[in-house]
C-alpha cells in the first residue's frame, strides 16, 4: 500500500517539475505547484520508513 502512494508521488513529482520549468503558469499558480512538489518529496522518506516499519512487524 505505501509503495502505491510513493510510486504516485514521484509521478505527480515527475510531471510537475518539468511542467513548472516548460509551461509557466501564473505566479501564484507556479508557487502553489512549488510548494506541492517539495511537499511530496519530503513525504517520499517517511512513507519508506513507514513501509520498513510495517514489513518488519509482519515477519
């Protein structure tokens, strides 16, 4: 499950970044899709740790 939601942010950090840098939309826009993308990756670590956590607890 938490693999799930870290493959779905790289992809949503994947197609950001480079649509911030090629298709700049409006400054609010821009800082908001800013601010959504460092969101996510600093979300990738901790749902790692919570993966290794909980595949731990399993075996």
């Amino acid at each position: 499950m938490h693999l799930a939601g870290m493959a779905s942010g790289v992809f949503l950090i994947a197609t950001m970044v480079p649509a911030v840098a090629y298709l700049p939309p409006p400054d609010p826009a821009q800082a908001l899709l800013r601010a959504f993308t460092l969101t996510t990756l600093l979300c990738l670590p901790l749902q790692a740790q919570i993966h290794i956590r909980t595949r731990r607890s399993r075996s």
